[in-house]
C-alpha cells in the first residue's frame, strides 16, 4: 500500500511516467494545437485516471490529486485561451485583408466606373456633334428643296416665257401674213391708188422691230438652253449628294447601333459587378454576425471561468458540472472550427471566383477599350470625312449664290423683255388698228370705184338696149325693103342669095353678147365686209391662192369686158363688124 501512493506520487510528480495525464495531455496539446483541440480525449484520460487512482490512494492522495486535477485544467483553459484569441487574430487578420480587397475592388470599380462614365460623356458629346452634323446636313438638304423649288419656277418661268416666244412668233407671222396680204390685194386692186411715204415708213420700222424681236428671241432661246444645262447640271449634282447623304445615314445609324450595344454590354456587366459586390458586403456581414456571436461566447466562459476561480472550495462537487461544460464548450468549439473551416473553403472559393471575374471583367474591359478604340477612330474618320464633305458643300453653296444671281438676272432679263414685247405687242397692235382703219378706206374708196363701174355698166346695158333696138329697126326695115324688092322683081324665090341677110347675124352677135359675163370688182369682197375685223382678217390670210386676188384675173376680165370693147373699138359700127366678117 506504501509504494502505491510513493508511485503515484512519483506519477504525478516529475517522473515521465507514461501513464501520467499532464504528460499525456500536453504531449497532446502540443500536437493538437494548431489543428484542433483533444478537450473531450484529455477529459476521458482525466476520468479514467480518477477511477484509476480512487481505487487504490487515500483521501489524501485524491485531494492532491484533485489539486493536481485544478492545475491541469486552468492550464488547458489558458491553453484554450491562448489558441482561441489566436484563432481570433487569424480571423480578424482574414477579414481584414477581405475588407481591404473589398475596398481596392471597390476602388477599381470605382475607377472603371469612372472610366465609363467618361467615356459614355465623350460618346454622348460625339452623338451630339453627329446630332449638329445631321441638323446642318438637314439644313443643307432643306436648303437644296428650296433650290430645287426655285428650280422648278424657273423652268416655269422658262415655259412661260417660250410660249409668250410662240405667241410672240404667232403674232409675227399673222402680221407678216397680213402684210403679205395687203400687198398683194394694194398690188393688185388698187394700182391707180399710191401708197403714202409714211405707210411704207411704217412698214420698215415694223420690219426693223421684227428682225430685232427675232434677234432677241434667239437670244433668249440660248439664255433658255445655258439654263437648262445648268439645271440638269445641278440635277446631277443633287442627285450625287442626295447619295452621299443616304450613305452617311447608313454609316450613322450603324455606328449608332454599335454604340448602343456597347452600352447595353457596359450596362450589363456593371450591374453584374453591383451584384457581386452586394453578395461580398452580405458575406462580409454575416461574418461580422458570426464574429459577434463568437466575442460573445468568450465573453460569457471568462465570466464562467472567473466564477470558477471563485468557486474552488466547492471543486469537488461542480467538477461533474464542468466536465459537462467542458464537453459541451468542446463540442461547440469543434462546430465553430468546422463551420470557419468550411466559411474558409467558401471564401477561398469565393475569392476564387471573384478572381475569375475580374480577370474576365479585365478582358471584357480590354475588349471593351479596343472596341471603344475602333468605334472612336471609326467616328474620327467620319467626322474628317463629314468636315470635308461639308467644305465642299461650302462651295456648293457659293454655286448656289451665284445661281441665284444668274437666275435673278435673267428673271430681270425675263421681266425686261415681256415688258418690252409686250410694249411692242401694244406698238403692233396700235398699227394694226391703223392699218385696219386704212384697209377699211381702201375698202370704201374700192366700193366707191365699183359703184362708178357699176353705173358704167348700166349706162353701156342702156347703150346696148338702145343698140338692140336700133339693129330691131333696121331689120324690120330691112324685111320691109325685101319684100318691097320681091314684090317689084319677078321671081324673086328663083334668084340665088347672094348676100346673108344682115339681121340675122347681128341678133346673133346680141345673142352672144348678153351670154357675156361683166362680173364687177367687188363681187368677191362683198362678202367679207359683213364679216368682223378678226374675221376679215382670217379671211385674208387663208384666200393666198384665191382667184379673185390674181392679177391674170383681172386682166382677163379688162379683156374680155364690154368696156374694153368700147375703148379699143370706138370707131366700130354694126355694118362695119359685119363687112370685117364677110370678108
């Protein structure tokens, strides 16, 4: 019994007894301290070695047992102690580091949004120099509406002025008509009639205007065709920058779409980048909820552990009660490193992934700058070429100007000559009414003439009846000297006749010359004068090849009229033509 308790004592003394539990235990705590911690394996030792040594030590050597016991455990807890404010360091050094990658992720966000934010100002204040291009290329195309408008009212105007050349042209050859005509009717009807000096002034003045409005309608129809090489000129033109137009809205529109794209992309990826970052923020709270719960729980075993400082008179009793403490603060420490393993795993994996994003986020930024690039250099390229092709319609609107200056001139030109064609359509006129007045005089003086042949004629019918009656006489006496001569010859029907009575052939001659037409020199005008002036006028131009107006005409009938007859033959008599006859 002497050398149990001398052994035990040497058991738990200094002597490395295999069996001892402090060995035992910090040879455990020193292999299990960085990984974990063997508080349910020691407590086992530790009650194991109490049965052990119940069984055979006094109650003295259970109180220094026990004593032993308290050392044991108050180093453990310190031991515990050490590990867990060690953990606690590791883990407020973690989430450090965390929040400090938190923060330069959310600088770099920052940043990136930033760079965004810049470049979606430098694509808004591109679209709105694109927007001030498409205003001036609008105002430029508004600009040539309008040009093309005044376009179309000069070649109105051109129209207008071609057919007041037609009617200009009209007038002229009715007047030539009607000059023609009234010389030709003045040559031939009133050759004892002189024209007056005046008239054939006149007619000069109006032969010298005419050529001259001939002239400037030739110069008006060059004018009108320069003009109308010009319009087809600008036409073409139009035509050509329309296109350009056309493809520069194309071009517009697709960089537009493209931007728009880019847009939508940098949207979407800032949105998945605010969510990541909102899941690390909510990770990082749980944590910091998790951390809390665990200051908490060390807060509350010190208080335990000072109670059970207080409380060592009464070890004996409450070591069954802090067994089970023991047990249950291991069981819960065991359930903490699992759950801080596997929140280590999840945030390695974590960090991992967001790794993964923003190596991913960095080339879809890389990508994005490139795109950026070629879109800027796209836009840099269509901005020179716009720049260039609006110097060029720089020039197209000096051409504009000028057109303009040409097109007002030649309205000036165009009012000009209307103003003096109508004028000389005035002049015309005014000398067609006195040329009118003048046709009508001759008319009167004609119809005064064929009321003197007229009289004429009736005095040579008188004449004539007188003549007929006369040869009626003489045939009567003539009958009456023949049967007076047959009554005195003896038979007279015996005898030959020598000569043809002379009554017979005179009837005859009477006969034929009241079968003679003696038309007068009005018979053909007569008509005309119920007819009015434009009328008479219309007449006169179409009856060119009229036989009442030749002159061979006329000459026949001078021939074949009794007054030629009476002119050329004064001296004839009845027995005179018959004599001629006979013979």
């Amino acid at each position: 019994m002497e050398n149990n308790p001398s052994g035990n004592k040497r058991n738990y003394g200094n002597s490395p007894h295999p069996n001892s539990p402090r060995k035992a235990q910090k040879v455990d705590w020193q292999q299990n301290a960085p990984t974990s911690s063997s508080s349910p394996k020691k407590t086992a030792a530790v009650l194991q070695n109490l049965s052990k040594s119940t069984s055979s030590t006094t109650l003295n050597s259970k109180m220094s047992n026990a004593a032993k016991l308290r050392q044991q455990f108050i180093e453990e807890v310190k031991d515990i102690e050490l590990s867990l404010k060690e953990t606690i360091k590791n883990y407020k050094s973690k989430i450090s580091e965390a929040e400090k990658k938190s923060a330069f992720i959310t600088e770099k966000l920052r940043e990136k949004n930033k760079l965004l934010c810049h470049k979606s100002e430098i694509i808004f204040t591109k679209e709105r120099e694109n927007k001030i291009l498409r205003e001036k290329v609008l105002e430029l195309y508004d600009y040539q509406k309008i040009v093309f408008e005044n376009m179309e009212d000069i070649s109105n105007t051109l129209g207008a002025q071609k057919d007041l050349s037609d009617n200009l042209q009209n007038v002229y050859d009715s007047v030539m008509i009607m000059q023609q005509n009234t010389n030709e009717m003045l040559e031939e009807k009133l050759n004892e009639i002189t024209p007056d000096q005046n008239y054939c002034d006149d007619l000069t003045e109006l032969n010298m205007k005419i050529n001259e409005l001939e002239k400037n309608i030739h110069q008006n129809e060059n004018l009108n065709h320069e003009l109308e090489s010009k319009i087809k000129a600008a036409k073409h033109n139009k035509q050509e920058e329309q296109k350009m137009i056309n493809d520069l809205d194309k071009k517009i529109n697709e960089v537009e779409t493209r931007n728009n794209l880019m847009k939508q992309n940098a949207e979407k990826e800032k949105n998945d980048l605010l969510q990541e970052i909102n899941n690390l923020k909510q990770e990082e709270k749980t944590q910091t909820v998790k951390m809390t719960e665990l200051d908490s729980t060390i807060s509350k075993l010190e208080q335990e552990l000072q109670s059970n400082r207080m409380q060592d008179n009464e070890v004996g009793l409450e070591i069954n009660q802090i067994n089970d403490e023991i047990k249950s603060l291991s069981e819960e420490n065991e359930k903490l490193k699992k759950n801080r393993c596997k929140e280590d795993e999840e945030q390695a994996v974590t960090l991992q992934q967001l790794k993964e994003q923003l190596k991913l986020s960095q080339s879809k930024l890389a990508s994005i700058k490139q795109k950026e690039n070629q879109v800027s250099n796209v836009l840099k390229t269509k901005n020179e070429e716009l720049r260039t092709k609006l110097k060029g319609y720089d020039g197209i609107e000096v051409k504009v100007q000028k057109l303009d200056l040409a097109v007002n001139k030649e309205q000036e030109a165009i009012t000009q000559i209307t103003e003096e064609s109508e004028s000389k359509i005035r002049e015309y006129n005014n000398k067609i009414k006195l040329i009118e007045k003048d046709i009508i005089e001759v008319k009167m003086k004609i119809k005064q003439k064929e009321s003197k042949v007229q009289e004429s004629t009736e005095k040579i019918r008188s004449l004539e009846e007188e003549v007929l009656q006369l040869n009626e006489k003489l045939t009567a006496n003539l009958n009456m000297r023949k049967k007076n001569t047959e009554k005195q010859v003896v038979g007279p029907s015996g005898l030959p006749e020598l000569f043809t009575s002379d009554g017979i052939h005179n009837a005859e001659k009477q006969k034929n010359r009241k079968k003679l037409y003696t038309p007068t020199l009005a018979d053909d005008d007569l008509e005309i004068d119920s007819l009015s002036i434009e009328d008479q006028l219309n007449h006169l131009t179409q009856s060119k090849s009229s036989n009442s107006h030749s002159p061979e005409k006329s000459k026949r009938f001078f021939k074949n009229s009794t007054l030629s007859q009476a002119k050329s033959k004064k001296e004839s008599t009845p027995r005179g033509r018959g004599r001629a006859k006979r013979n």
